[in-house]
C-alpha cells in the first residue's frame, strides 16, 4: 500500500472506529433540541458560497452536477432522517431521539464511498476527475442532505408535538 492510499484509507478506518465505538450510545435515546438542527445546513450554505464565491464562474455542466449533487443529498438527507426514532412526551414537553444501526450503517457507507472516489480520483489521473470541482459537488451534497435532514425531523417533531 503506498503512502497515498494510506493518506485516504486511514481516516475512514479511523472513522469506522469511532462510529463502531458510539453506536451504543447513539442508539440510546437522548434529548432532542430541534433549534439546533439548523446550524449544520447554515454553516455548510456559508462554507459552499465562499468557496464558490472564490472560484470562476463555473460552466453550465458543473451548474448541473451540483444541481444533482443537491438532489442526491437532498435524497439521502431524507432517507438518513427516516432512520431517527423521535418520540414526545406531552407531560413534559421533551423530544427524544434515537439513531438505528441503519443510521449508522449509512454515514460508515457514505465515508467509504468519498474515500473511495477520491482514491480512484487520485490513482486514475486518465479519468480527468478535478477534486476542486468534487470538492463544490460535496459541499452542495453536504448542504442537501444536511438542509432535508434537518427540514424533515422538524416537520416529525412539529407533527408529534401538535398530536401530542
């Protein structure tokens, strides 16, 4: 394995680790602040338009790919939200979620597949992949999957908390 493969491959083993570690406790129900669910989508916004606002004008089919990086997030950001559990508790007010091991099996594969991409990216250099321009897909993929994950649990806690 050479010294590049290690620089990509090492972070995901790392990461695999740590999610392996807290999957116990993010099984376990904990409390919930929907108010801070938009501070994900607001910070990756300002990241993605700095960037962008430092970059030239990107040509009409980056336009498109990062119009579909979005969907794709936008996708996932709801598929990611359906595996929370969230409950309300009427006497006290408290939400409470919970992840499922298919939560966590969809962040462990979304880390595989970006160190997978970027290592192909970087052992192929005949397939012309610019990691400049996946960096603008990933943070608009970012931004849609954060944006929708956040939008689609406050629309379940809204719904529990006026059944409730």
């Amino acid at each position: 394995m050479n010294p590049s493969e290690m620089q990509i491959l090492l972070p995901v083993a790392v990461a695999v680790v740590v999610i392996a570690l807290r999957a116990r406790s993010i099984m376990r129900p904990r409390r919930f602040r929907p108010a801070t669910l938009w501070i994900g989508p607001a910070l990756t916004l300002v990241g993605a338009a700095m960037l962008m606002s430092v970059r030239p004008v990107p040509s009409a089919g980056h336009i498109a790919g990062l119009a579909v990086a979005f969907a794709l997030g936008c996708g996932l950001g709801l598929a990611r939200a359906k595996l929370v559990r969230i409950t309300f508790d009427a006497e006290t007010g408290t939400v409470t979620q919970r992840g499922t091991p298919f939560g966590i099996l969809l962040l462990v594969g979304l880390l595989v597949v970006r160190s997978g991409l970027r290592l192909v990216a970087i052992e192929h250099p005949e397939l012309g992949i610019d990691l400049n321009g996946a960096t603008d897909l990933l943070l608009f993929f970012a931004f849609g999957l954060l944006g929708s994950y956040a939008a689609a649990l406050a629309v379940v806690v809204g719904r529990l908390r006026r059944a409730g």
